[in-house]
C-alpha cells in the first residue's frame, strides 16, 4: 500500500508497508501497520512505536538493566507500556506482581487482539493493568521494587511523566527507577530535558542502546536508585533468574554505559550546570 | 530543494537537502550535497558514505580501534577512504608514512575541494596518494604496521576487496587489520560473506558501532591480527599519543566488542560452519 514515513528534524525513516490492520482516533491516534521488512508495526499520534523486529532490542534493555540492578524484584510497576512489551520482560524475573499504569485503554486493547506481542503477558494473573494517568497513580500508590517508564515521546497525553514533579513521586515509591530518555541524537532538547528534571535523583546515569527503528538509532534511558554496576553481580543474577534474551546480555549492559565522547560531555554539562546553580 | 532517500531493503533513510554542491559521473556516481540538518554529505552509487555531522563516530572507530591495538603503528595503509578523514585520524597517531590507495581519483579531487573533511591530511608530507586497484596494489606492496580498509559497500568498482584472495594478502602485509563489515542488520548477507571469506584470519573480531546516516545506524568492524583488548594497555596508549576523539574513548573501544545476543549468535554460526567443515 506504500510507505509509512516518520519525520525527525531534517530527516525521515521510510518503512514500506504492505496494509493497515486497524487504526484508533481517540486520545492518542493508534495504528498497527503490518510492515514489509519489520513484521507488525505501531504508530501512535505518527511516531513509530515498535516493531516486531525490533521490540525486543528495546523493551530488554529498558527492562533487564533496572531489574537486575534490583536483587529481589517482586513488586513492580510500569507506567506505559501498554503494548504489553515490557511486562513481557519484566514476569521473566519472576516477580508477585506487575501493575501496568496506561492511560489509553485502546492502546491496551488494540495490542492484546492485533499486535499480540505481549506473550500473554496482558491476560497473566500476575499482571493487574489500571487505566490512569501515571502521576496521579504515583500521588497515591505504595512502594514498588522498581519502576519502570515506557511512555511515548513527550506530548499532550504523556508529558505529565517527565516534569519534577513526576521524578520526585517516583523517588520516594521504588529502590530502581528507569525511563526511556528520547533520542540524544536527534531529540537532545528532550534527552537534556528529562536529564535536568530528574535531578532529585542524585545519582541518576544514562545509559545507551540500538534501536533501529526509532530515530536515527540511538536510544537513551535514565537509570536511579540503589543500583549495582558491577558486572559479576548483574551476571549472576542473569543467570539465577535464567533469563532468555534476543538483545540483552550482561556483558551489554555494563557496555551501555560507556558514552561517546559527545554525549559524555551533554551530560556532564547538565549536571555541572545543576552543580554551578546549587553552589 | 528536496529530499535525498536511500533505500535498503523495505526502508529507507530520508535526508533533507538544500544543494547538490557538485556531481561527477565516472567509475563511480559521486554527489556532495550541503543537507539542512547533518552538514555536508558525500553519496556514492546512490550510497550515503558520510555527513559532516557523524562522519567522525564512522571514522573514528574504523581508524582508532585498530591503530591502539598496535603498539607503535608508523606505517599505515588506507585503502579507499579518498575522503581523507580516515587519514586525518590516523595521522592523529603520529605516523612516519600514511599510504591512501583508492581507485577513483575523482574521490579525491572533489572531497578536498568541496567537502574538506581532511583537515588537511590529503595535502599532509606523511601522506602518499595511490591512484590504484587495492588488491592489485597489495600484490605489490610491502609490510605496514596497520591496513585500514575504508571501502564502500560491495559494488563491481570495490567487489575486489572483500574475497578470499584479498584477505590472503592482507594477512601478509600487516600486523594489525580492519575492514568496515556493512550493516549487521539489513545488510546480512555483506556481514557473513566477509565474516567467511576472512577465515586465513584465525583471531578475527567483530566490533560494532553507530554510525546514525548508515543503513539503520549500527555499522560493524572486522579486525583482525596481533590485537590486545585489554583496557589499560590501549587507554595509556590513548593517552600517551594523546588523541583527542568526538566519539571515541577506550571504554568504548573495549565495549563495542561486547555483541548482542543475536548477533553473537550469527557470528558464532559462521565461524562454526568453517570450523565444521575442516574438521
């Protein structure tokens, strides 16, 4: 039927598709494309979501790094993430329980029945899914393990998750917390953004990974808490837990945070500034 | 005045263009275009070879990696790279001898007078400018301390450069080796196809990066020959030669070794396959 194009600044990924499997105008515009090269494909409000080649490059890295920094996560909480990726990844951890916090309910219903990349992981008894604005949950939920972010780009319906605000429920309501941080290449005023906005978490730390549908193919995440960085620990923990994995490996997850140079110096500059202000 | 696209194989990366700054067709179709968001940008065959604005992740990591598994690297050989910014990397190592063996003199031509990304290396004494067949010119040549291969993707005028025969004679000439390896992702064929015809290489190793304007952004490296991964040795050579880099650092060097399952995974296939059948 032609291509899908999504446009960044001064460029664009093409992916050809061959139909259009459903489409939602609600909160958000949800469409699932089936792709040529790519399997199934989700776009909301024109931004490309995941794909099924892809998906796991992502929600692993968003999931595995935060949870095997935790010893013992039981108690989870992903805000986002609707699609159903991410608790995918985190019930191979085993945990008790696993509260999905979407606000779009469409986005919940629409993957379970044409997506389905989820691994049943919507319809497992563990897995308690709550329509609700992720900040106002957060005003009023009990402490979690970890916590973790699996929102769109900044917009209308999600930017509530990425003010002071937002950073500072979270804090007081987990040991770990993660969140997709936005494209360093293309998106720096977001990636910077979050980066300062976060800064009640003192110790926060970006890490990078490969995602190559999402634009020009760098991924960033934010990282806080009580976290281990040692590789034995993580790689111990990978293998108690027995976890399978298309993308991550504990070798790449201490790897993720090595930064370019370039990057290196965004960050310092962000937290400096911070430093200079406080002084 | 438009859009620039190049397709792979059921996507395609557009790129804003404001200018075609010059275009020679010979061996080679050789455009340079001033692009609204990533600077300057050299196509050949149709094939993005870089933009000002990441050229340097790309080159870096081709050029650094192999140069500081070398304890003293002052001989070097470029084939291809008629760009000139490999050699103004390498020339970062302080070299006694920088030969640049590329087929297409036009390359060269046009790349230092429109898009100067050299920083002078291709007027530089220590540079000698080979108009010549890379394999031809290897049949010939004498021992270098380190062989770069900057080659564009395979095509009838590079094709030479990526079998058997080559690699053979490579292996002869040098200590330490590095070829680009295409795209891991939607180029796997070209990845494996030099993975194989590699194999007089015993100890050869794929490192990968991100370069964002190459075909979904993960690009990979094969080296190969008397190579240390160690990390103190190669980061008191860095800072001993005293290379100043926008991407690279040592602790990436050392962590784009680290591959993700998958991609292990292919690697691992291939090598075995050979293993297999001279057993």
């Amino acid at each position: 039927m032609g291509w899908f194009v999504e446009y960044y600044n001064g460029c664009g990924l093409k992916i050809k598709v061959i139909d259009k499997i459903v489409e939602h105008r609600g909160i958000q515009r949800i469409e699932i494309y089936q792709t040529e090269s790519f399997g199934k494909m989700l776009v909301i409000d024109g931004k490309i979501q995941l794909t099924e080649f892809d998906e796991a490059f992502y929600h692993e890295m968003l999931v595995h790094v935060p949870m095997l920094s935790h010893p013992n996560p039981k108690n989870v909480l992903i805000i986002g993430g609707g699609d159903g990726g991410a608790a995918r990844e985190v019930l191979k951890h085993n945990p008790d329980r696993v509260v999905i916090v979407e606000i779009d309910e469409k986005v919940i219903e629409l993957c379970k029945n044409y997506l389905k990349i989820d691994g049943n992981a919507l319809s497992d008894e563990r897995v308690e899914i709550v329509i609700f604005d992720g900040k106002e949950f957060l005003k009023k939920a009990k402490d979690f393990d970890v916590i973790i972010v699996d929102s769109t780009d900044p917009s209308p319906v999600s930017m509530s998750l990425f003010d002071e605000e937002f950073f500072s429920l979270a804090k007081d309501r987990c040991d770990v917390f993660c969140c997709q941080s936005q494209s360093p290449t293309i998106q720096l005023n977001y990636f910077k953004e979050i980066l300062k906005n976060s800064k009640v978490f003192e110790n926060r730390r970006i890490y990078i990974s490969y995602v190559p549908t999402y634009p020009l193919g760098l991924w960033s995440f934010l990282i806080a808490g009580e976290l281990s960085l040692n590789f034995k620990k993580i790689n111990r923990r990978y293998r108690k837990r027995k976890i399978k994995t298309i993308y991550y490996n504990p070798e790449i997850h201490i790897s993720a945070f090595n930064l370019p140079n370039w990057l290196k110096e965004v960050v310092d500059d962000v937290l400096n500034e911070r430093r200079g202000r406080n002084a």
